[in-house]
C-alpha cells in the first residue's frame, strides 16, 4: 500500500516541509523503492514455466500486502503452493479468511499466466485439509488463454478519492457479470457511512490498529529491506518523515496530530466513492474463499481493462468482537441469510497511481527441488 501524493499534499497541509534545502529536494527525488517495485518488471523474464507463471501470480492482491505465498517445484510438472502461516494477521482475520481469498487472488493469476503459455493447471484444493498446502498443481499442455491477462500489470489497489460522477451503464452491465454491483446512490450513502465507522473502530481499536501499524514500512530503507505490509513511501511522505512530522509512533498515538490527519486524510478518500462492488458466497469453506479470490481478481482486472480504479474496504467484514455489530450489518445489506460477503470494494475513475512492492519471486520459492 503506497499513500498518493494527493493525500501527502493534504497531510503536509501547505508545504510547509517539502524540499526546505536543494539538498533535501535532490534526496526526495531518489525516493522510488525501485528494488521492492522490481518484480513487477520482471513478471515474465524466467525460461521456466512454472516459474514464469509464478512471477505474475506473485503481483496478486492480498491483504496487508503480506505475500503469504510459498511454492515448491517438484519433479519437471508439479506446483505445491503453501500459505507461509508466519505471514498470519491474528487482529484484522482472526480466522485466515481474509489471507485465503488473497491465496484465491494468486491461484487466479498463476491459472491465466500459465494458460498464456499453452499450460492448463490440475489443482488439487487443500489436499489435506486445512493443515497442508493450499493446493498441489500439475501444469498440463492446454489451457485457453483469458483476455483479462492483459491487465495484470496494471491492476492496482487504488486508495485515493474518485472522481464525482456516475458509472456508465454499459460499464457497469459488464461488471455485473462479475459482482454485484451497488450504484444506487441511497445504498451508496449508507455503504459510506457503514465503511467509514467500521474504518474508524479499526483504526481506534488498540490492539487491531498496532497490527497494522507494526507492519507499517516507513520510506524507501524500510520498504525495501521488507516490500511487504503497508508502504508509507514516496518523496511527499518522506519529506514529512525527515520534518519528524510522521513516525511510527505518531501513527501508534491517536492523539497525535499526524494520526488525526491521516484519519481526516482516510476519510475524505472514502467518501469520494460512488459505487461499490461486492462479491458474497453461499458457504464459507477454504475452497469459497479460494474461489471469492478468483473472482475478485477478475473483476478488479474486468475493472481496470475498462479504465476503473477500485480499493477493497473491508474493516466491515472482520470478525473481532469490536466489529460484529458493523459486520451483521453489512451482512443484512448486501447478502442473504447464511451468506457470506466475502469482498466489498470501492469503484470508480481513479487517477494513476504507482504500484506496491513485492518480494523477489526467488524468495518465495521453498527449497524442493
Ligand atoms: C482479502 C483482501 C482484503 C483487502 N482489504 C483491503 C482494505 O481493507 N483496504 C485496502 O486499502 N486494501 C485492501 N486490500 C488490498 C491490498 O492491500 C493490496 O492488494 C496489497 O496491498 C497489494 O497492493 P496492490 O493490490 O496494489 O498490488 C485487500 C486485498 C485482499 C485480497
């Protein structure tokens, strides 16, 4: 996760600290983690297919960017894909739901990268159950290839506000056959409303907020020795950092004033939505999670081909204790009885924003060859 210049010019409020010396302004400007984004050149530069197809699923979205994946290449045709259980978010999914969707979001990309390639996946889903890996693969010849594989590169989560107007119909008819798709602009009002208050219990709720706040990376240094977690980096947020005017502790202290921006920053981004996407289940077993990934991935792909911007808001749909009353209802709202809303996204034109980084693919590969 990246913060927009955008929201960095609101935070500093004024430019009070941007570049004060020509030496601070030429250090900002080498503020691009280019280490942590290199992977996302890099998709597709490996001979081998299995590896080649990981490099793509490894730019999955997933929650907290914690890149919980692990392969295992066995013999010339076989995968095992395990989720690194280290890699767990205790506070925000205390029952790895959240992590399973994003295993979905990688399956999805590893399928359609590997079908480019003229290979079909055998998958075997939690062969042993919820203890072993997440799936074993066989890559077979076969495999059609998916017109969504054009957007992986440019599939983004993009977390600023979106431009006040309305969806084209057209647009959203094409979405639809990916999710369902709120845009009536009552049950708009009261999804922001809802997202917002269940943003602010997440973020004033101690022991949930310092989960993300231990996983903040704060400027290049940081985000580069681990490209995971949430990245607050660029030369807006580092020119801050360098004022002293944003740390990890001011972002542990709700009283402080840097965190209080960030609340009002978070807030007026969230409020310049006017659609959402939501993506429900019947069951809730690892395979529904599995499969709400894939489908999640494809409509955000679906989404970007057609030049829309989308940031999954789900504080709503965690399940610790703080938030049940939210969670039951977003679930009145949005689902059926017994349903589960697996994914609830923010939709709408967006402006570009850079990519998040991503561990070397080397480093996601166990030892099993
Ligand atoms: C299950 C799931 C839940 C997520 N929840 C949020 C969220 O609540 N807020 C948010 O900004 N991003 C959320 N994300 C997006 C991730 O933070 C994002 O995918 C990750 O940081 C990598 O960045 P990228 O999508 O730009 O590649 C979620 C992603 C997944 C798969």
């Amino acid at each position: 996760m990246t913060l927009s210049r955008r929201k960095m010019i609101s935070l500093i409020g004024g430019g009070v600290v941007f570049a004060a010396t020509a030496t601070a302004g030429a250090f900002l400007t080498t503020r691009r983690p280019e280490r942590a984004l290199a992977p996302w050149l890099e998709a597709g530069n490996y001979a081998e297919p299995r590896m080649r197809a990981l490099s793509y699923a490894i730019l999955a979205p997933n929650p907290h960017n914690r890149q919980p994946w692990v392969a295992e290449l066995t013999g010339n045709d076989l995968l095992i894909i395990h989720r690194d259980k280290a890699r767990n978010l205790p506070e925000t999914d205390p029952f790895d739901r959240q992590l399973t969707i994003g295993m979905g979001c990688f399956l999805e990309l590893l399928r359609m990268a590997a079908a480019e390639d003229g290979y079909l996946l055998e998958s075997d889903l939690f062969p042993e159950g919820e203890v072993g890996p997440v799936a074993i693969i066989r890559f077979v010849k076969g495999g059609n290839k998916d017109p969504l594989f054009a957007y992986v590169l440019a599939r983004h989560t993009n977390r600023n506000g979106y431009e006040d107007r309305p969806i084209d119909t057209d647009v959203q008819s094409t979405l639809a056959s990916h999710a369902q798709i709120v845009s009536d602009q009552t049950d708009v009002a009261a999804l922001r409303l809802l997202t917002w208050e269940a943003m602010e219990i997440e973020m004033t709720t101690k022991h949930v907020m310092m989960e993300s706040v231990d996983l903040m990376r704060f400027g290049k240094a940081e985000i580069e020795a681990n490209p995971d977690g949430i990245s607050l980096g660029g030369p807006f947020l580092e020119s801050l950092m360098l004022a002293g005017m944003l740390s990890r502790a001011d972002q542990a202290d709700q009283n402080s004033a840097s965190f209080k921006q960030g609340l009002d920053m978070i807030k007026k981004a969230m409020n310049a939505t006017n659609a959402y996407a939501v993506i429900t289940s019947k069951g809730n077993s690892r395979s529904d999670q599995i499969s709400a990934g894939r489908d999640w991935v494809r409509l955000q792909l679906a989404a970007t081909g057609l030049g829309l911007a989308m940031q999954p808001v789900s504080q709503a749909l965690q399940e610790y204790p703080e938030m049940a009353a939210h969670y039951a209802s977003i679930h009145e709202k949005l689902a059926e009885p017994g349903e589960t809303v697996q994914m609830l996204g923010r939709l709408g034109y967006g402006s570009v924003i850079d990519a998040s980084p991503r561990w070397p693919l080397e480093t996601r590969i166990a030892d099993g060859r």
